[in-house]
C-alpha cells in the first residue's frame, strides 16, 4: 500500500462550512441516503430530513426515547425507523418498529408537520426474546414486500418478510453463533446479495463470516471464514461482494468463500463503496488520527487522502461522499471531473496510470483515445517510435489517421507507417489514399511476402479490406502485374483484368479466354470496352467471339424454361460496329458471318448498309499488307540480285510490292463490288415491295464510289427510267443505252416509250457522227410512232455530224404513210358529204311531201294492222294498244335517236371540263389530234358559258 501512488482526484465541496441543523438538537444515532436526501435520527426520538445544501426540509417526532436505527427505502418514499417507545408494562419491550409514509402527511390542524406512520410493529415477542439490536438491513423484495434483517449481540437474526404496513407477515430466526461469550457472538455486519431469485445474507461477527441462502427452507449457514471483525466496518461493493475491515486488511468475500485482500494497516472504523472506489476511515494508532481514504483498488492507486476528525456516519448521496462528524460537522467530498484527473497526470507524464484510469472508469473511447494519442505524442517526442506507434495503433477509429501518418513521414519511419497502415486496413477504417500509402509501401520495401499477404491472404468471406481499383492501380504502376490481375479476378473487376492483360502484358489470348468465361452480358460490356485492341491483334478470335455472342451460342445464355424457350436477349450486331473503326475488313467478316447465320435479323437494314458501305468503298486499307512491305523494305537480309546494285535492288523491290499492292486492291475493289451488287439485287427481289436496305442511302453510296452497275439497278426497281439512261449517256455506253431503251422502252411490257425522245435528243446534241445509232433509235420511234416527222427532223438538225441519208429512209416512208392517209380522210370526206346531201334531200322531201304508208301488218305483233294504228315517219306502223303509254315515239327507233342525243349531250357536258381536255392533250401521242377530234365534233365550236355563279 506504501507504494502506491497518492493523488488529489477528490475535492471537498463544502470547505468545513456544512453542518446538521441548529433544529436538530440531540447527538444523531443513525444516517440514512436516498432519494436526493439524507434522514438523520437523533437520541431524542426526533427524525429529520435535509436537502442537499444540509437545509432542515422537516423534522418529526419518530420515537418517544431515542431512534436506534433508520433507512430509507429506495422504491417507495418510505421510511423505516427502530427506536424507543414509552414501556406500556413491564412484558412488552419498548423497542418497536415503525413504517412512514413520506408521501402522506399529518392532517391539517395537527400541531406538528410529520409524515403519517402506517405501521407500528413489535419486534420483540415471547417467541423472539428482546436483546440488543447491533445491527439492521431493509431489502425491498417486490413491493410491497420487504425484509428486514435485524442482528442481535446474542448471535441471533430476526428476519420480518412481508406486507409490514398491512401486518401481513411472517418471522423467522437465523442463528449465526452459539458461544457464550457475547462479544464474540454479536452481530456486526449484514450485507444482502441478490443474484436474480437468489437472495443470500452475508452476516460478519468477531468470530466468523457467513452466508445464508434465504431461498432454502429453513435458510442454510455456509461459514466463509472463522475470523470477522469487531466494528462495524462492513460494506458491499458494487459487484455484490462483501467487503471486511479488519486491522491488518481489507478483505472481500464472495459467496464461495474469501477473495482478494488488501493489506490496508489501521482500525477500520468505516466501509464504504463509491463509484468502484473504497472508502475508508482508519484511525492511525501512532499519531492518534484518523485518515480518510480514497482507494483506486484496479489502478492500485490512492485517489485521495485527508485527515479528518472523530466521524460517526459515512455516507453517499448527490453523487458525493459524507462524512457525518461527532459535533454534527458534515464533510462533503466530491470526485474531480476527468479532464481535471487527467490533467493532472499529464504534468507528471503518468500516461500509463491516466490510460489505465479511463479505462477503469469506463470513459467513452474517443475520451480514451485521446488519452493514448497523448501518450503516443509524449514517446513520439522521446523518439520511442516503436511504442509510440504501438499506442497510436490503439487510437485508430477516433484518431484522424493523416495525424499519425504526417508524422511517421516526416520521421522517416516507413516500418513503422506500415504497421499503422496494416492496422488500418484490418479495422475496416482505410480510405483509398491509406491503401495507395500502404501498397506504395510494401513496393518501395520490395517486401514481396507482405505485399501477398496483403493481397491474397483474405479471410475467405470474398470481402476486401481495401479499396480494390487503388490497389490494382497501385500494383500496376509499380509493375505488380501478378497482384493486380489477381485482385482484379477475385473482385471480378473485368474492365481492370483485360486492361492489365491487354495494355501491360499483351495476353491478347488469355483474354479472349477470361473473356468468353464471361456472362453475355459481361461479355457485350468488355468486348466494347476493349475491342479496338483485340481486333487489332487478334481479329478473327474476336470475330468468332462475337459471332457466338449474337448467334445464341454461348451456352451459358441458354436459360430455359420448361417449355424450352430462349430467356435471353441477345446483342445486335451494329452495338460492335465502332470497336472495328481502324479495321473495316474484319468488320466486313463479321457481318457477313453474321447474315450467313441468323437470316431475319431486327437489325438487318442497318447491316446491310453498314455492308453496302464497306462493299462500294473504295480505300478499305489493309493494314496487314502495308505491314508486310514495310517488313520486307526494312528486312537487312534480303537477297540482292546478281548485277544489281543495293539501291536499284531497293528501288525495284519497292515498286514490285507496290504494283502488286495495287493488284490485290484492284481485285479486292471488284470482288466486294460484286458482293455488293449481289446484296443489293438479293435484298430487293421482284417479291418484296421495299428492300431490306435503305435505298436512298445505297443510292448515294453507289453515287459517292461511281458503281455504275449498282446505281442502274437501284434506278430501274424505282422506275426511275429516265436516270438509267442518264448513267448510259454520263459513260457514252451508246450500245448500252440503246439496249436500255429496248428493255424500258417497251409501252407492251409497262415501259416508257418517251425514253426514245431523250435518247434522239441526247444524240442530236453529241456533237459526232452517230448516225448507226440514229438510224436504230428511229427505228423504234417510227415502230411506236412516237415523234411526228418534222419534230425528228427538227431534233436531228442540231447534229452538224449528221447527214440527210440518215433520215432519207425514214422521211420516205412517214410521206407514204402521210399520202395514204390522206387518200383515205379524202375518201372518207367524200362519202360523208353523200350522206349529208342525202340526208338533206330526206329532210326536205318529208318537209314537203306526203308520204304513204302502205304496210298491212303491225311492227310489233306481225298481225294484220287493224284500226285504231298509228303510223310513224320513219315508215314503221303499230297497233295502238302495242304502243302502250308511249304514241309519240317508235319503239323500233327511239333507242338509236336516244342514244344519239346522250352522245350529244355528254360531248357537250366535256366540253366545259377542262380538265378532262387537257389530260387527253397530254396523254395522247399527237396533241393535235385530239383538238381536231373537238373541232370536227363541234364541241370547241359550241360550248358556251356556264350559268353565272352565285357569289
């Protein structure tokens, strides 16, 4: 105990000023705390209760004599008094036991303020003879149950258990000792534990300590040890066990017998327990005082220490220690705050006792890590960097990691940081910069074994105590390729696997194998991520890869259900189409592997143009010829032919290579021509209404590259006919053109004759002799008679190549035809001029003459005409009853001169819609034709306005 260390971690609040109440005039006997008071009772039966600043609340006569003992009760405002009453007679013993209820009160008009006493109890009976009360202990069981535990100088406990208040209770008695000496037999101490539904009962006398376990029937003794003590220096602590003053010790028992020991030296006058810190009151024989302590029992030290005078009570309330004095002074003593504690252990660089007492003390951490962080501070100071390290460790969680890691750099103490760091990253409080410091580190140290441990050595949950694309990135650029891919593979970070294979270690195999270990969907992500380069080493792998991606190939796509259906989408192939930017050939491969696969595609337009792009293209580059040449330029140990010189050699190799260079592109150029006239004729058949490209997007293509053969295809499925022979004339393909027209030409295969006309004139403006071509081109105009002669001559007069012998046939022939045609309009005009002159007379004669009908039978009966008949001009007779309703007309006549008038009528209703004479002018191959058809019918001649309209 002398070694121990003594400090002023307690303070005295009151400063000798606090004292018991002038009110309370007799020497208190007995003390009681709780419930933020202190009852004190006195020698003259009077009870009183003092607030905090030891103010007199109210005082009330308990007891008629003197009160010998009192507790307040902590989970009713109860309060338990034993004392001395006036002795009605002689049988019964004048101490009694009473019950207050502080919560009710004397009524009004009572002299005196007093609380009102429910219960007034005899302890002694002829069934438990009366002794001297030594010692008393309350326990509230389950309210309102209580016990109360009384020890007597004959060795002897009463126990009362019950209902007090209401009287509903029971006695018992527990003997402890049987001596005949009472000194040794009387009760000195009792202290209750309970321990869920145990409840046992120290009790202490100078001869032994026992224990009694209440929950057996009759309470059983177990003796703890043969020697007790003689005062009443008996106490619990706050973990239940029974703590002894004896002159030489402090002993503590616990239920299966005796435990610790501290060898305090002095009388113990009083026991008591506050906060984890035992409270002692010793009187120091040789220098006659008593000492106060404060007893720190886990840090072994003395947290206070004073000199104090002749104490009679010891005390805890309002979180202080009071110490009640003989002449009624109060000692107040309260525990300093632990910054103040700390404080002062920080100016005596005692860090370990200032660790040690927060941890005690149950401080929260960052408190404590506080503490340590000030530790570390003082051995970082000392240049203890090993221990300093070892305490800053303790810290991390409250600690700002930059705090401890600025000063290990700046030290210099990279094994140090990195055990720091290590911490870090094990306590799951590592930030991505802590991982880059730590890796960086470990390389720097070229320490290979940590630096696996690190990254291999996982717990086996597939978690990562660091940030993993740092670590990647860090092992990386340090030239840790293995460590990188490893944790890349374990964290499945795939971008971060193929950019190590593909960029640092070009493995261009190994990932196109991780790569098709994939999911599909994986496999669409990293394969648009990292294409470019692998279609640049590995291009027919990375074709195929893609094929079996977009073809339903991969097996680990093939999610079916019961009823075998395709679960999974699979990827278009134009969402690939930029990864072969730099590699149009391959694209080329793997879109027509493509088409060659899957038929009906949702994204065969695309394709298909995509295909007629790269077909009609005219600089597709192969990178992998102009590598070859370049090789064979650079190659030193080519052979140098006889009689040539190294330069003429170079130089003749040189425009060797580039002459076959530009054979296979001249052969590559016209086989994907052909590949793409046959996709273009393919995708558009005589079947389908619209092609599965698009057209105007082809046709530009073909107009962009000059691919004429294309260009006549797509012009000729639109019907554009006139810009087929544009394609003919722009090549001054005359056999081509003329052989155009025949096909498109043809009105009897839905052709357009018109085509004949441009082609006349094309070659009227050509400016050369063509006149076999012309010869053919009349041919055809003459056959469809579609230009009038003199319109063929005036076209061909712009021709100063051509001659009159060109036409000389042509002219012959449409005179001929003109001549006989007249021949026949002048026979023609003469017969209608015999008819109209007959007519005329016919006219005239019925105008003037009489005519006789001489017909004797009816026209519509054939019967014998009879009267009534009716006779008509037109020479035709009826009976009237075969006439009917209708006498003005002939039947037999009627229906020719009807028709005749709606002929009329019609021609006169089209004369007034132009319309209708204009698209006839139009359509018609002699115009002139149609306006003579209007002349000679006398429609032009007699159309007249309309009736005006109303506005």
């Amino acid at each position: 105990m002398y070694q121990w260390r003594k400090f002023e971690f307690f303070e005295e609040k009151s400063a000798g000023k606090a004292s018991i109440p002038s009110e309370i005039g007799g020497n208190v006997r007995c003390c009681s705390s709780g419930r933020g008071r202190i009852a004190v009772g006195c020698d003259d039966g009077m009870v009183g209760l003092l607030d905090r600043g030891f103010k007199l609340s109210y005082a009330f006569q308990a007891h008629a004599a003197s009160v010998l003992f009192i507790q307040q009760l902590k989970q009713r405002n109860f309060l338990i008094t034993v004392g001395e009453d006036e002795q009605t007679s002689p049988q019964l013993s004048p101490i009694c036991l009473k019950v207050f209820d502080l919560d009710k009160m004397q009524p009004e008009g009572s002299s005196t303020t007093s609380p009102m006493c429910v219960q007034i109890l005899r302890i002694f009976t002829n069934q438990f003879p009366e002794a001297k009360i030594t010692s008393f202990l309350v326990l509230e069981e389950a309210p309102p149950i209580l016990l109360i535990t009384i020890g007597l100088d004959t060795g002897s406990i009463y126990c009362i258990k019950g209902d007090i208040a209401r009287e509903r209770i029971t006695r018992f008695t527990l003997q402890v000792e049987t001596v005949a000496d009472k000194s040794l037999a009387s009760i000195t101490g009792l202290g209750l534990r309970v321990d869920g539904r145990a409840l046992q009962l120290f009790v202490v006398t100078p001869a032994s300590v026992s224990l009694f376990s209440l929950n057996d029937q009759p309470p059983k003794r177990h003796t703890l040890d043969q020697i007790g003590c003689d005062s009443n220096a008996v106490t619990m602590s706050d973990r239940l066990d029974l703590i002894v003053g004896r002159p030489e010790a402090v002993y503590f028992y616990e239920i299966d017998g005796r435990g610790p020991c501290w060898a305090f030296d002095g009388e113990k006058k009083f026991l008591g327990w506050f906060r984890g810190y035992l409270l002692c009151v010793i009187a120091d024989q040789r220098s006659n005082r008593n000492m106060f302590n404060v007893y720190d029992l886990k840090n072994r030290l003395i947290a206070h220490s004073m000199v104090v005078g002749n104490v009679s009570h010891l005390l805890c309330e309002w979180g202080y220690i009071v110490l009640i004095m003989s002449d009624k002074k109060v000692l107040c003593i309260g525990e300093k705050d632990m910054e103040s504690k700390l404080d002062m252990l920080f100016k005596k660089n005692l860090y370990t006792v200032a660790i040690n007492l927060v941890q005690s003390q149950q401080a929260d951490a960052a408190a404590t890590a506080e503490v340590l962080r000030k530790y570390a501070d003082h051995l970082y100071g000392k240049q203890d960097y090993d221990e300093a390290m070892s305490q800053y460790i303790h810290t991390i969680g409250h600690l700002e990691p930059s705090y401890v890691i600025q000063k290990f750099l700046d030290a210099q103490r990279i094994h140090n940081l990195t055990n720091y760091l290590e911490k870090l990253h094990e306590r799951g409080f590592a930030s991505k910069d802590h991982t880059t410091l730590l890796l960086n580190c470990y390389t720097k140290l070229k320490d290979v074994e940590k630096l696996n441990k690190f990254i291999k050595d996982e717990d086996g949950r597939g978690e990562h105590k660091f940030d993993v694309e740092t670590a990647i990135r860090v092992c990386r650029a340090a030239g840790y390729h293995e460590h990188a891919l490893y944790v890349a593979r374990k964290a499945e970070r795939h971008e971060w696997y193929l950019k190590l294979l593909l960029e640092d270690l070009g493995s261009y195999d190994e990932a196109l194998l991780y790569i098709s270990s994939l999911e599909p969907d994986q496999v669409g992500i990293t394969v648009k991520e990292y294409g470019k380069i692998l279609i640049e080493h590995r291009p027919a792998e990375t074709v195929e890869l893609l094929i079996r991606l977009c073809t339903d190939d991969w097996e680990s796509t093939k999610k079916r259900m019961t009823n075998g259906m395709h679960l999974v989408m699979l990827p278009s192939p134009m969402d690939f189409v930029k990864i072969f930017v730099h590699n149009p050939k391959s694209l080329m491969e793997f879109l027509e592997k493509y088409i060659s696969k899957v038929g009906d595609s949702a994204a065969q337009v695309e394709i298909h143009n995509t295909l007629l792009e790269l077909y009609l293209s005219n600089d597709l580059s192969f990178p992998s010829i102009s590598q070859e040449i370049s090789i064979e330029n650079r190659d030193p140990k080519m052979g140098r032919h006889k009689g040539m010189t190294n330069g003429s050699m170079t130089e003749s190799r040189v425009k060797m290579n580039a002459e076959n260079k530009d054979l296979k592109k001249e052969k590559d150029h016209l086989e994907r021509q052909r590949k793409g006239l046959a996709l273009l004729k393919n995708q558009w058949t005589s079947d389908m209404e619209q092609p599965s490209y698009d057209v105007f997007l082809a046709i530009i293509l073909c107009q962009m590259n000059a691919f004429k053969d294309g260009l006549l295809f797509l012009y000729e499925k639109m019907k554009l006919y006139k810009e087929v022979i544009a394609c003919y004339m722009q090549n001054h393909d005359h056999e081509g053109l003329i052989a155009c027209c025949k096909k498109l030409g043809d009105s009897t295969q839905g052709g357009d004759p018109s085509l004949w006309v441009d082609v006349l004139n094309y070659f009227s403006e050509l400016g050369e002799d063509c006149s076999k071509e012309v010869k053919e081109v009349l041919t055809y105009i003459e056959r469809d008679d579609i230009l009038p002669p003199i319109v063929v001559l005036q076209t061909l007069s712009k021709n100063p190549c051509l001659t009159l012998s060109v036409v000389k046939d042509y002219i012959a022939r449409k005179l001929e035809q003109e001549s006989k045609l007249i021949e026949d309009d002048r026979k023609s005009i003469e017969k209608y001029q015999e008819d109209t002159a007959s007519m005329r007379k016919e006219i005239q004669d019925l105008r003037t003459n009489a005519r006789i009908f001489q017909l004797s039978k009816c026209t519509a009966c054939t019967f014998t005409l009879d009267l009534p008949a009716v006779h008509f001009m037109c020479m035709h007779s009826f009976h009237l009853r075969c006439l009917g309703d209708n006498e003005k007309e002939c039947p037999e006549c009627s229906p020719e001169y009807r028709s005749i008038l709606d002929t009329k009528r019609n021609l006169e209703l089209n004369a007034r819609d132009q319309n209708l004479f204009f698209q006839q002018l139009k359509n018609s191959k002699d115009g002139f034709s149609v306006i003579a058809d209007y002349f000679g019918k006398g429609i032009v001649s007699k159309t007249s306005p309309g009736p005006p309209q109303n506005p």
